[in-house]
C-alpha cells in the first residue's frame, strides 16, 4: 500500500529488454535521486509514476525492476528514459498524508489542459468512461502515483466519444516536488481510483444483483 505522497522524483537511467525479449518486457535500472534506500530490500515494493514495481536490484544510489509487458502496455512513462515520481511503500509507522493507494493503474487519462491560475495550475484530464463512476466532486485520485482532490467533474462528449472530465488544482509545492510540472495538453497519465469507492460500488453492483 501507499499513500499517494511523492517521496522523491527518480529517473529511469537504463532500459534493457528481459530474456524473452520486448514482447516479455523490459529491465528499468533507476536513479532514485533524494529516495533513501537504507531499509530497502529485494522484493520490497516502491510505487514508480503511480505503479507498484518489485526491486530486484539494488545499488547505493538505484534500483532496478523488471516491468512485464502487461504492464507496459496498461501504464504510461515506464517505457523510456526519463524523470519519475517514487514511494516507497507505506508502513504503519508512518501518517497517511494522502490516501490509501494500492499501486495499480486502473486507467490511462489523458490531459485536456495544464494552465496557470494565479499561483496554482489547473490540471484538467479526459479520463475513460468506465472510471467516471468513481470519480466524485472533492474525492481522491492518483495521477502519475500523486495523490490529488478532484475539484470538478462532468461527462463530455469528446472526438465522438464520451469521457469523463476532471479538474485538479496543483499548489506550487506539488508542482516542484512532482514530475506532474512536465505535463501538457495531450500527454497520457496513469490514473488510480479511490480504493473505497472502489469496494462501494462493488457492494452496491453485487446488492443490485
């Protein structure tokens, strides 16, 4: 489990395809950067852009994983060198400053608007049909494995096809600590919904039934 709250923005140094090739998936070798790695262990969990990922490796500065092509293909930003949020996973000697977050990618969204507003910046994302109904006015969302506040939300109609559109404001802090400041309109981003409304509608669902 996590909480959503960004330890540390790492970057994906070195990308080797597995034994099996492209098609079995790839080996990621990170740089953690401020991420301390002291009690980490192989096998431990760390959350990279919103995706719990197993260490197989570790260095004093890095650690590696190996990502399946399953999940290469459900995720966005573990595919190519580049900058990435990280957690490490949540332990119950620590406060959960954002929200439970289990690590799973349940959706790709896609950003609609990225804008300043005054000293803040409005993140609007075109999220898939099927997640609308999680999705709730002051409810919880992970993007890019940042736990954030939906401000907004409606359901549009968008290239022909309907989706669900929500807001989010990033205070300044977010923006600096966060790879969420390298967005633009168009960019794809891992979406996790809320882990409560996740088993609520699973209870209503099977009630109805």
């Amino acid at each position: 489990m996590f909480t959503g709250i960004v330890a540390a923005v790492g970057t994906i140094t070195k990308i080797t395809p597995l034994a099996g090739g492209l098609e079995a998936g790839v080996h990621l070798e990170i740089d953690a950067g401020g991420l301390p790695l002291a009690d980490v262990a192989l096998g431990d969990s760390i959350a990279i852009n919103g995706a719990c990922m197993t260490v197989v490796d570790k260095s004093a500065n890095g650690f590696a994983v190996d990502v399946s092509r399953e999940s290469l293909n459900r995720t966005v930003g573990l595919d190519a060198p580049g900058e990435v949020n990280l957690e490490k996973a949540l332990t119950l000697a620590e406060r959960l400053g954002g929200h439970l977050v289990s690590g799973h990618v349940d959706g790709l969204g896609k950003v609609h608007s990225f804008e300043p507003v005054g000293e803040s910046h409005e993140l609007v994302i075109d999220a898939p049909q099927e997640l609308a109904k999680f999705l709730a006015y002051k409810g919880s969302v992970v993007v890019n494995g940042v736990s954030l506040t939906v401000n907004r939300v409606e359901d549009v109609e968008e290239g022909g096809a309907r989706v669900c559109r929500f807001s989010i404001n990033l205070i300044p802090h977010t923006i600096e600590v966060t790879t969420l400041k390298h967005l633009r309109a168009g960019a794809r981003v891992n979406l996790e919904i809320d882990l409560i409304a996740r088993y609520v509608e699973r209870m209503l669902s099977a009630s109805r039934a």
